[in-house]
C-alpha cells in the first residue's frame, strides 16, 4: 500500500483530520517565502496535540548545516532538502532521515541521485523558475518510471489530487504521494473532504515492485 504524506500543513485542525483520515506523515513548510509557511515552534504546539504519533518532516529550501541540525533537536524525524542543496550536506546530517528533492523538467538523470545514496527517499516535484514546490503542476511521469522497481524509495510530488491520483501511482508505483496544493480551500487551509477523498483513494491503489 502507497504512504501519503500531507505536506503544507500550518493548523491544528489540518493536522488530526489528516491522521485520522490515514495520512503516514505531516509535512510543514519552513521556507519563510511560501504561502504554507509555518513557525518551527508552532508545528510542535501542534505535533504535541495530535490523537497519535505519525513521523513530521521539515522542508526547507538551502538552509545552513547548522540551522538544519537543529531542527532534529526541535523532534522533526525528517528533513526535506527542497532547495539547491549539494550532497556535502550529508557530511552534516543524518542521511537516513533526510529526503532529497529533485524539481523535474522534462528529464530525470540517475547520475543526479547517486550521490545522495543513503537518503531516506527522494521526492521528486514540477520544475517551476523560481518556485521551490506548491506549483500544483504535474510533470511527465514517464520520467520517474522504473525509478522504484530500481530501488530507488520515490515519493512522488507535484499537482497530484483526488482525480488523478491513482493513475500516478498506477504508472509510477512510488512508495509515497504527496499531497499540498490539491487538497486545498487556500494557499495553507485544507479542504478536509478533498483530503479525505485523496487518501482513500490514494491507499485503494494495489502497488507491486517487486
């Protein structure tokens, strides 16, 4: 079954709906010039009010080896490069809890995620100039095809939403979908039937790589 991962989350109402509904982790923006752009101390006050543990994951966008570290002392269990970042940044992180993002234009080269081996997952999103994710965009996932039957753990990005969902898991079969812009009433505030919808749908998707 594919994981979702509810990224753009800046309330406490967002936050339970999406657990409850079956989301298997909660991304928050700390990118201070998106829209979903929420305080890091904020996402604990809402991580603390939650009806279970479900793993959060920090984006960010070419944040300081030092400002990164801290934010696993803050208790994020993983962060997501979303920016311009080099792999010598693993020379300070973890790897294992690090997802790497790869903005996608028309192609994907394999040479570009070798030197990241070692990282939890790679999120692959829509190449937009100047935009570092929440495009509402899909790109051509014929490109990330073959991906996840190589090994490589995806989690697939970029304008997905209930109406399309499950044909991008059916012709990528990533290991996770996420999800911001297409389940949403505005930029940061979740429309919770949409949310829902999205999931269920999401999970209802039977995915095979081996």
């Amino acid at each position: 079954m594919v994981k979702v991962k509810v990224c753009g989350i800046t309330n406490l109402k967002d936050a339970i709906e999406a657990v409850k509904a079956g989301a298997d982790y909660l991304g928050f923006v700390l990118y201070p010039k998106s829209p979903r752009y929420i305080k890091p101390e904020k996402v604990g006050e809402i991580v603390g009010n939650l009806p279970k543990k479900v793993p959060t994951v920090a984006v960010v966008v070419n944040g300081s080896p030092e400002k990164l570290i801290e934010l696993f002392d803050l208790g994020f269990d993983y962060i997501q490069l979303h920016g311009d970042e080099g792999p010598e940044i693993l020379n300070y992180l973890p790897p294992s809890q690090v997802i790497k993002a790869f903005r996608v234009k028309d192609s994907l080269s394999e040479e570009l995620l070798k030197p990241w081996e070692g990282v939890y997952a790679f999120l692959l999103d829509t190449y937009k100039r100047g935009v570092y994710g929440g495009t509402g965009e899909t790109f051509n996932w014929e490109v990330a095809k073959g991906l996840p039957q190589k090994g490589y753990k995806i989690f697939l990005s970029g304008g997905l939403n209930p109406e399309n969902v499950e044909e991008a898991i059916s012709s990528v079969r990533p290991y996770a979908v996420d999800v911001s812009s297409g389940v949403e009433l505005t930029k940061g505030k979740k429309d919770l039937k949409k949310l829902k919808e999205f999931i269920l749908r999401a999970k209802g998707v039977r995915v095979d790589n081996s």
